[in-house]
C-alpha cells in the first residue's frame, strides 16, 4: 500500500513540475487552470495537450503547450525558425471559423518557456488514437491505449476532414500543405478536426477561376518541426516543386489509408535520400495493386486509388469526396445531421427525433454518448422540442451505467422534471418510470421524480390520471416505503373519493390491489381496508374492485386478514354488498366464494385455537402436579439437610404432602369400566334352626306396662346415621311388649331402622320440616280412639286388646338370601292376606312409616330395610288399615308353615 502511495505521489509530483516548468510564467495560466497531460498533437506531435478550466466560467477547455526543452540542441536561428513555424500555424488557425477546423478559445501566448493556446475540449489526436504515442505522459492514459475507432467514426471522421478541406479550398482558397493524422484531432464529442496550418499556402489569385498557390523547394537542412511529413505529401511537391488542391486530397488519401491500417503509412520516406525515396514511390503508384488496399474496405478501395493517383488531375476534389456513397452510411448521415441541427427548423427537427429510436440501436455506445447525447440535451431549452428529444434521452439512459446516467444525463433531466408544458413530458416519464427509480440517487427521486408522479396523480386530466394508476404497479417496487405509504397511498385514496370517473376510481382500486404485496400487513389492515368502506358507488365494477382488494389480501401468503378483522368488519361489510343488485350471477357467485373461503378458514382458525387451548390446559395441570412433586421433592432433600430445624408438626404434614403427590403420580388415568351384575348365591337356610333361635331370644324377655303420658302424638325423631326410628323422650331402656304369640317381645326405643338417609331427615315431626313425612295411623275398626298423647303414652297403648302381632322377630327370615317359602306363597297359602296388607296404596307419595300397625315397631331387619325392599318405595307408601291377624292365628299360621 505504501509503494502504491509513494508511486502515486511521484506521478502526480513529476505531473506538477511537467506543468509548472512548461506553463508556469505563461499568461494563459492568468486566465485558464492547467490540469493533466492528456494527449499530443500537431506537427511531429510537439504540442502537449492538457485539460483545462476556465477560471471566470469553470469552461472546460484544452491546453496546448509547446515547451521550448525541445528544442534546445537546436542553433538559435533555428530555434526561432521552429518558433515561427509553430507560431504561424496557431495565428491561422485562431483566424479561420469554421465547424471542421479546431476552435481556438484563447489565442497563442509565449513566456520565456514555452508557447501556449486554448482551445474547445479535446480527447487526442488522430495519430495517438491510431497508436503513435510520442510526447505522451507516462504511464499512457488508459482511456487513449485501449481507444478503438469504429466504422462510424471512421466513415463520419474522413468525411468531416474532406468538409473541413473542402471549406478551405473553396471558401478561404487555401491549401493546407501537412494534413496528416498528427494534424486531425478528436475533440471530447468525438468529432474530428483540422489544425496545423504551419505550411498553408494561401492563394495568390483568389478571384481567378484557376488558383495558383506558390511552393518552397525542399530543404533538407531545416529542423524537421520546419518541413511538412513526407509520409504524407504528395509527390509533385518534392519531384516538380508544385502544389495545389489536388495535394491536400493525396495526404487525405494517405490518411484514410493509414486509418484502416492501424496508423501505417502507405509508403516510408528515408528523409535523408527524399528525392529517391519519392522516385521510388511514384513507381510504386503507378501501378498499385488491389493487394495493397486489401485492409481497406471495398465501397471505399477505388476512391483511396483514385486519391493517391500521380496525376493530381485524376483525384476527385474535396466536394466529389462528401458525395461518395461510402459516406452515405445511416450512422454518418445520423451525424451529420446533428452537426447541422442549429440549421434545422422544429418541423424538421421534430421529424427527425422521431426516426432517431430506428437509428441509435446501431451506434456504438461511445459514438451516442459523445456525439448525439450533448446535442439532444442542448434542445432541452426548447420545450416544444422536448416531447420529442425525452424519449430519445432516455432511451440512451437505458444503455448508460448508473455512473454515466447520474454523470451525463441526470444534470440536463432535473429541470425537465418540473416542467408541467406540454403535458406529453409528464406521460414520457411515467412510462419510463421504472427506469428513472432504477439509476436516480434516492435524493433526487424524492426531490424530483416522485413529486411529478404526485402531480400526475392530482392532474386535473382524467387521461393522465389512468395512465399514472395503470403505471405505478409496474415500479411501486422501486419506490421506498415511507413515501408509498405517506404520500403515494393518500393521494391514490383521494383519487378514488374525489373523482366523478368511473374509470379513475375502478383504476385506482386496481392500482392498490396490485401493490398491496409491497405493503405493511398491520397496515393494509387499518388503513386500506377501513377506506374500502368509505367509497360511495355501487357500480359492478366498483364492488368487483372491492371484492379483488379483500381476496389479495386474504389469500396474500405475506398479508392475511385476522379472524377478528374478519368476523367483525370484512364479512359484515361484504355479505350486503353480495346481494347488490346490480351484480350479474358471475360477480355473485365470485362474492360468496370469496366470503365462503374466508367462513371456512374463520371456523378452522378458531376451531384450531380452542383445540390448543384444551391441551394447553391439560398440559397445565400435568405441569401443576410434577411442580407439586419437584417442590415436594426439593422440601424432601431440603428436610434432609436441615431435619434439626423442623418441627415435629412440620415433618408430619411433609410426610402427608409426600405420600398425596406420590398417589397422584401414581394414579391411572380414569377409563370407563363395565360392571357385571352377578346373581347372589343361593344359599338355602334352615329355617327351623333359625325360629327356635328367635323364639328362645323372645321367651327372655318380660313385659311391663308403662304409664300413659298426657299426650298422643309423635314426636320429632332425630337422624341416627344411617337409618331412621322412634325415639321416645321418656328414658332409653328396652320396654316389654306382649306379643299374642308367646310370653313377650322386646321393643326397642332406639328406632326403626329405614335405609340409608341424609342426617337431616325428620320423619315425624310437624309437616314443615325438611325431610320430614307425615304419618297417619288409621286405627282399626276394634280398637277405641284414643286422644292426643305423647310418645310414651303411645308405648303404653301397645298393650291394649287387639293388638296386632308383632312380626320383628321374622325379618331374619327374609333377609337378602331367599327364602325356601317367599312371603306370597305364604299370603296365598291362608285366607287371610297379611303379607297384602303391606302392599303401599297409592295416596300418600313420599311418606316413609311402619305399615304393622301403631302398635307395632320392627327393629331393622335386612329384609323390611327402605333400600332394596320393593313395599318401602316412598313413592307408593300410603297408611294401612290395621286388619292384621290375630296371634292365635299367626300360630296356627306358623304351625301349617313348619308342620
């Protein structure tokens, strides 16, 4: 890198001191800013050629110099010989104007180092472009090394040369004495031009018709910056000491020659023997073959012959040469043209710009940039002319880098972007839109280009409104997001509100629906489909245009609309503009697709979210108790090391909390299972075992005779778990009862056992409790009515005559296994149904009470229980008549039952 650096600082040092031992001290230097060394040129290419800039204006304009160091092995008399000659043919140049000559910018000024003139910008010379590289700097500038002339160029440069010297030998009546390719430069648009008028010859007879022009014999003794190149002259200078017009046309003929063979002359002159050298070649051009032309191309190969002809009467003149038909080229002829374009009417302007699109696909792109881009920029001045120049400019800027197009084209494209007259430039740019986002810096399109699609957008021209709609898809991609959606998305929404076209509000729906893909989500969603709405016609089109915008940003992969967008204000605003009358059965069925895909997909999303919603709760709970079990397990292995500081309380509660978390862990998880109803096992009984069992247990008992109490009713019987009874408030001791059986039976006060039951129940007490069922003892036929008493007073009253037996001591007898004689065999053995009078009537739903009587409490038996017993159904329980029989009767009863 440091190499790279000190070469750079010697180049740009040993540049400076070049310029400043050369031009310093000149007065040019007063006026004209001296750059880099760039070409050479002029005879025996002496003249350095530099950039240069114009102090006052900043032109851009070249430097000749001429440093004296050349010359200095020289006498003195020939230095001011060489001075002269250089002198001379700067001071004619600087007088003759003419398109083809170079133009001088500031006259030849001389210092005590060097001599020095200005003129139009230049690329090179002639001779460096064909490969002679003389008095170049070093190293060569690329830009001239890899310089390659082509056939346009060639074909309009010779032509330009034979304009140029048909000029001087018609008009100033000149002959010019050294055209050669050191004399031909190529100024910075490309096109050629003559200088080097060291050895014109000026006509002594002007007015005549035959023009006589006096020649110096040739001295071999002067410099030779003093003497013309012989390569190129023609032979009668040096054989008969004669010159004319016919002269120049030889050296032109050498020059073309020269140009279609990379530079080489046609013939080489031993400038020390010239009169032989110069014998020799008219031998030589006496009979020239076609082999020795064979480079030069064959439209052109009878001209060249004809040009370097002996006889100077043979060659055709400068005139005879613009008319060949080798300059008849459409290329040379497109350049031509614009060189005489200032000449040109509108009319004839307007007519060629619009051919010229057919014309520059077959230029070089060098050739369009430097000759034809600068002469149609310069017509920008002229608005009439700009519908018709713009088309051309931006044609060519598709062709330029983004560095040639900002550099060469953008400065001359700025101020058109404002002109709003004639409206065609507006609609010129909109097509090319593309293009200019494309290759403009981003601040010039925000300065520039998109302002003037914004005006085209609220134009007060409904066709160039359209256009504009119809365009801005094709480049919403190249504009930057901010300004899509501050400033081009409003204005498109007010195009659409604001309008009374049906063209320009469809088009504008149209527009947005095809950029949505480069917009925002979140704002597609509030901002273009709320404005959606808003819009006021009902037109097919219209709601068609709708109908696209919701279908693009439903299906859009990128965009989307949200369930709730769409259950809340997409469906409900589409559904009515379905059933719009003005649709056509094809528009219709487009709407309910459209809104069918969209219920669809609704009923998935949300079906979809409460799905995992359920799992996320599950998975909850499952995390909530392997939590438990971790933090179970942390207190675990955290008691371990600290079993010093818990108490007693503390490592039994963990313990509990382990041993629940370890009985969660291990549950399975609860499937349905099926319960198989299995049969209970018959297994028979001995039923006389078990009666004389009973019988021996009832003979132990006596019977007592307790007081009446003042009252004869129930009292409220209080739960006793499981079950229900009588309770009596008197005392809890068993009381004898007389059963007409044998001796007594035993009654117990605890209560009457009834099944299963809530705690609460209240089975006799006042109608109003809850649980509580009234009971109605129906006294039977024989017994006398008694009066309100109370509980122990409706004890005492079991001894009275008449009593029904007491069956208690039988419900073992029909428990849960069956017995050998069911109940109804016994009922249909005698004739006197007892067993039926436990059949519940039909009146008294929900009531709940013994059915043997008033008399009569049967202690809790398996087979007279509430659950399983089909007589206990508190829905069919009703009062029974006491019709029971007699003891005497039960006897006999049991004594036909057991033999």
């Amino acid at each position: 890198m440091e190499s790279m650096l000190n070469k750079l600082k010697s180049t740009v040092t040993k540049v400076t001191a070049d310029v400043t031992s050369a031009v310093m001290g000149n007065p040019v230097t007063r006026e004209f800013d001296v750059g880099r060394h760039i070409a050479s040129g002029g005879n025996g290419l002496a003249w350095k050629i530099f950039d240069g800039t114009k102090k006052s204006t900043k032109q851009e304009v070249a430097v000749f110099v001429f440093d004296k160091k050349l010359i200095d092995k020289y006498q003195k008399f020939e230095k001011d010989q060489i001075i002269d000659s250089l002198k001379r043919g700067v001071q004619q140049l600087t007088r003759l104007r003419h398109p083809r000559l170079l133009t001088v910018q500031h006259p030849l000024e001389e210092s005590r180092d060097c001599l020095a003139f200005c003129t139009e910008p230049v690329f090179a010379s002639l001779a460096n472009v064909l490969g002679c590289w003389d008095n170049l700097p070093s190293p060569l500038p690329p830009d001239i090394k890899e310089y390659k002339l082509y056939d346009v160029e060639m074909k309009y440069g010779l032509l330009q040369v034979s304009e140029g010297l048909s000029f001087l030998h018609s008009s100033v009546k000149m002959v010019h004495g050294n055209i050669t390719s050191e004399n031909i430069i190529l100024n910075k648009s490309g096109a050629w031009k003559i200088m080097g008028f060291d050895f014109c010859i000026q006509s002594t007879n002007p007015s005549e018709q035959e023009l006589k022009f006096p020649c110096k014999e040739w001295d071999p003794n002067l410099p030779s910056l003093c003497l013309p190149n012989p390569e190129y002259l023609a032979p009668e200078y040096i054989l008969s000491v004669s010159c004319e017009t016919a002269s120049d046309m030889y050296s032109l003929g050498a020059v073309m020659y020269s140009v279609f063979n990379k530079g080489k002359p046609i013939f080489e002159v031993n400038k020390q023997d010239i009169y032989k050298s110069f014998s020799r070649q008219l031998d030589q051009l006496s009979r020239l073959s076609s082999s020795a032309l064979q480079n030069i191309p064959e439209e052109v190969r009878e001209h060249i012959k004809l040009l370097l002809n002996v006889a100077p009467t043979v060659r055709p003149d400068a005139d005879q040469m613009t008319k060949i038909p080798f300059f008849d080229d459409v290329g040379a002829m497109t350049l031509q043209y614009f060189d005489s374009l200032f000449q040109r009417d509108n009319l004839q302007k307007s007519q060629f710009f619009k051919g010229l699109p057919k014309v520059l696909p077959k230029l070089p792109k060098r050739v369009i940039i430097q000759r034809i881009l600068p002469s149609l920029t310069s017509e920008f001045v002229n608005p009439d002319m700009v519908p018709f120049v713009l088309p051309n400019v931006l044609l060519i800027a598709e062709e330029c880098t983004k560095e040639e197009y900002i550099k060469l084209i953008l400065p001359d494209l700025a101020p058109v972007f404002k002109q709003q007259e004639p409206i065609q430039i507006l609609l010129i740019f909109l097509q090319k839109m593309d293009l200019l986002l494309t290759k403009t810096p981003p601040d010039e399109i925000k300065n520039s280009v998109l302002p003037m699609v914004y005006r085209a957008l609220e134009a007060p021209s409904i066709q160039i409104q359209e256009l504009c709609l119809n365009i801005i898809p094709t480049f919403a991609n190249l504009i930057d997001y901010p300004s899509m959606k501050n400033a081009l998305i409003p204005r498109i929404k007010n195009a659409c509100l604001q309008t009374s076209s049906l063209a320009v509000r469809v088009n504008s729906l149209v527009c947005l629906g095809k950029i949505l893909e480069y917009l925002d989500k979140w704002f597609v969603l509030d901002d273009i489909l709320p404005f959606l709405q808003q819009i006021p016609s009902k037109e097919p089109a219209v709601l068609m245009g709708i109908l696209g915008i919701y279908k693009c940003t439903f299906t859009h992969k990128k965009l989307g609309i949200t369930k709730e967008q769409l259950a809340g204000k997409v469906l409900p605003h589409l559904i009515p503009l379905s059933i719009e009358n003005n649709l056509n059965l094809n528009q219709f069925n487009s709407f309910i697709c459209v809104i069918k895909d969209m219920l669809n997909r609704l009923e998935a999303e949300h079906k979809t979210k409460l799905e995992q919603l359920h799992v996320m709760q599950e998975q909850q709970k499952t995390l909530d108790i392997t939590n438990q079990m971790n933090v179970s397990e942390e207190a675990k292995s955290s008691s371990t090391g600290n079993q010093t500081s818990l108490t007693l309380e503390e490592k039994q509660k963990l313990a509990k909390e382990q041993e629940q978390a370890q009985k969660l862990k291990n549950q399975q998880p609860l499937k349905p299972q099926t319960h198989t109803i299995t049969p209970p096992v018959k297994q028979a009984k001995d039923l006389t075992e078990t009666l004389i069992d009973n019988m021996s247990s009832l003979t132990s008992h006596s019977i007592s005779k307790p007081k009446v109490a003042s009252s004869g009713s129930f009292s409220s019987v209080p739960s006793m778990g499981i079950g229900m009874g009588f309770s009596s408030p008197v005392d809890s001791t068993k009381r004898n009862i007389t059963n007409g059986l044998n001796t007594t039976i035993g009654l117990q006060t605890s209560g009457f056992s009834m099944g299963a039951g809530t705690t609460s129940q209240n089975f006799f007490s006042s109608p109003s409790g809850t649980g509580t069922a009234k009971v109605n003892i129906v006294p039977a036929p024989s017994m006398p009515n008694y009066s309100p008493v109370s509980a122990t007073s409706a004890v005492s009253q079991l001894t009275q005559q008449n009593r029904p037996a007491d069956m208690s001591s039988l419900d073992n007898l029909f428990g849960p296994q069956k017995p050998k004689v069911s109940m109804n065999q016994l009922a249909q053995q005698k004739s006197t149904p007892w067993v039926n009078q436990f059949v519940p009537p039909q009146g008294s739903p929900g009531t709940t009470s013994s059915v043997l009587g008033p008399q009569m409490n049967i202690v809790g038996q398996p087979g007279f229980g509430m659950q399983g017993n089909p007589f206990f159904n508190p829905q069919n329980f009703a009062q029974p008549t006491n019709t029971m029989t007699s003891s005497s009767s039960a006897s006999n009863d049991l004594k036909d039952l057991f033999g």
